[in-house]
C-alpha cells in the first residue's frame, strides 16, 4: 500500500487551497489547525516555531541554491513548525520533483520529514490566516511490483540469480484540461517494460535454460521514490546475497545524436558490470559505453540503487537522454526510435548471457560506495 496525494486536504479560511504537489507529510498523518507564519530571508538553527508556516521558493538558479533551500525546510522541521507550505510558480522544478519522489532527493541524507510539505499556489498567507489540514493529507492505494522467474539449470549456480527490472508507472494520468492531457510515459518508462518482457521471452526460448537463475521484475513507483523496489530490498523474494547483478532498464527509445544502437549505464566506474555487459553486447554490434555527464550524475536517480543500498551491484542501462517530452504529455509511441531500441534490447541479452551462464561474475570496484 502506498500513500497517495488528495486534494481537499488544506484550507485556508475556510477556502480549499490548491495542493500543487507533496513533498513530505510524516507517517503519522493526522489533523492540524492554527496560523500561519510568513518566513522570509535565513532561518537560524535556534529559530522556534509554534505554527505552520508559508515561505517563497524563489529560483533554483544553481544546485548551491537548491541545497540552501533544502537546508531552510530542515530547518523550519527542527524549529517546530507544524507544516510548510512552499509557494510556488506553476512551471518551477520542484513541481516535477514531487512528481518523481515523496521527498526532496537532496534530503534523504539528512532525514525525511515528519510534517506536512507542500507546493501552493502563490497566495495571501498572513499572519492572523487560519489555516487547516485534514487528516487525510494522503488517501491509500494498492499498488503491486510484478515478477517472474526461470530457474537456472545448474545444480549450484541456480541459487545464484541475475535480475532485470524496470518501472511500470509514470508521473500520472493526465495534466491539465486542454487538448493531449495523457501521460503515456512511452519512453520513461514502457521501453524499459518492454526490455524486460522482451528479454523473458529471450531468455525462456534457450534450448536450455542458462545455469544461473534469471528474475524479471517490473516496479511500481519510481517516480515517487523508488518506492516498488525499495519495498523488494527489503523483503526481497530472492536472496540478496545471492543476486548477483540488478540490469535495470530506463528510457531506451530515444537516442542522442550518435548514439544510435548504443546504451549507456550509470555508475560505470562503481563495479565491473558495464565492462563485462560491452565485452558481451559486441558480439551483436551494440556498444556500452559510460556516458560522460549523465554516468555518475543518474547512478542513484532510478530502482537499481534500492539494490546499491544493500550491497548489491546494480546499474541502470539507458539508450538515450532527458529529451524534450521527459515527463510531458508528447512522450508518445511514435517517437521512439523502434529498430534503435530492438538492437539495444539485443545488445542486453547478448551482454548479459554470460552472466546468467556463470561465465562471467561481476565485481564491485575499490572505489565503490553508497553515493
């Protein structure tokens, strides 16, 4: 089960306010009503608070800026506020940040919230303003990971898995009210979908099943903090410490100039798996390669580092970039680059064959860590 945003949960005399997204609301989840207390400028870390509180976002001009901003919501939390509403423009990034994660990325490090977090809409917030939160902030559903698994054909090996996975929800149904408003996340993340069913079918069709055992696995909630596969980490249905790879997958229909029937993996220099899975792809004319911004920038950003966070290795594969329809409604089918996408998925099975025969064991680099 997983908690959900619901509208109607905040009002402000009496008027419903507008919820442009949650960043954080605690586990508790329980009613609220007071002020509300403009913030403006620095908060100290002896600042006190007795009652919920409006600040601006302002521009995230940096990733300084953005950490500076984090570090104030912490602080805020530390000072007693009772909630924080976060006015907010309706194109600014931490818009889509709630979109993707139940909290800001920036503060898993240093603690999640407890209090209610959430995007407004610019308003008036005095000082004397009665605000009210209801309890049900967030309403519950059920959402379910899916998984299937070919036992290996080795005696011993067969204990031993390699698993592939990616993420089968989007941002949400739709936006807005006018024209296209269907998100299909054709791209991020139904080509990731389609690699792991269509490696299944791959694996399922050797004559003989390969020595290790093979786990497909699809995700729910990615986009709101890896949620599905932290789940799996921590009641995992396979040993974690005998999965011997996680090959995640995510965004393989949309090249970047030059990079047709190529993939890239993040994290590259974290273990060894990228040089065995490239050794592995050329036999079919794939190349893997580390992509020289997005590598070690995206290695925590998707469902392999749920695994990374238990020690085991795990990489994301992606054939292509942040393009203009991420996360837009124009993320359609008839984008994708299909025969681009079929030689990548080709090139996965083919890099990863040797893994799954016991021919090849991927091993964590000295350098590697939980970053």
């Amino acid at each position: 089960t997983s908690q959900l945003p619901q509208t109607g949960s905040v009002t402000v005399d009496g008027e419903p306010v507008r919820v442009l997204g949650v960043l954080g609301a605690g586990s508790d989840n329980t009613a609220w009503a007071g002020k509300v207390a403009i913030v403006e400028g620095d908060v100290g870390s002896d600042d006190e608070f007795d009652t919920a509180v409006t600040l601006k976002a302002g521009e995230f001009s940096d990733r300084g800026a953005s950490r500076n901003f984090s570090r104030k919501l912490i602080r805020l939390q530390r000072g007693g506020a009772k909630a924080i509403l976060i006015q907010v423009d309706k194109d600014h990034p931490l818009i889509q940040r709630a979109a993707r994660t139940s909290e800001p990325r920036l503060l898993r490090s240093q603690g999640s919230f407890t209090i209610p977090l959430l995007l407004v809409e610019p308003g008036e917030f005095a000082g004397q303003t009665e605000i009210k939160l209801g309890k049900q902030i967030f309403g519950k559903a059920e959402v379910k990971n899916v998984i299937g698994v070919l036992p290996g054909s080795d005696p011993e090996l067969s204990k031993e898995a390699i698993i592939f996975t990616a993420h089968l929800d989007h941002i949400g149904e739709v936006s807005g009210s006018v024209g296209d408003t269907i998100n299909n996340g054709a791209d991020d993340d139904a080509t990731g979908v389609t690699a792991v069913l269509s490696l299944a079918d791959a694996y399922a069709s050797l004559a003989t099943a390969p020595k290790r055992s093979v786990i497909f696995m699809t995700f729910w909630g990615e986009e709101k903090g890896l949620l599905g596969s932290r789940h799996y980490a921590k009641s995992p249905e396979w040993p974690l410490d005998k999965t011997i790879a996680n090959i995640n997958l995510e965004m393989l229909g949309r090249p970047e100039p030059g990079a047709n029937e190529k993939t890239w993996v993040t994290g590259w220099d974290q273990s060894n798996l990228g040089q065995i899975m490239a050794k592995g792809a050329k036999r079919v004319g794939v190349e893997v390669f580390e992509h020289p911004k997005f590598s070690d920038q995206l290695y925590r950003a998707s469902d392999n580092f749920s695994f990374v966070e238990k020690g085991v290795i795990a990489h994301s594969f992606s054939a292509g970039s942040l393009h203009a329809d991420y996360h837009q409604v124009t993320d359609e089918w008839e984008r994708l680059e299909l025969k681009h996408m079929t030689r990548v998925i080709e090139g996965v099975f083919a890099g990863s064959l040797p893994i799954a025969q016991g021919e090849a064991t991927p091993e964590k680099s000295e350098n590697a860590r939980k970053r």
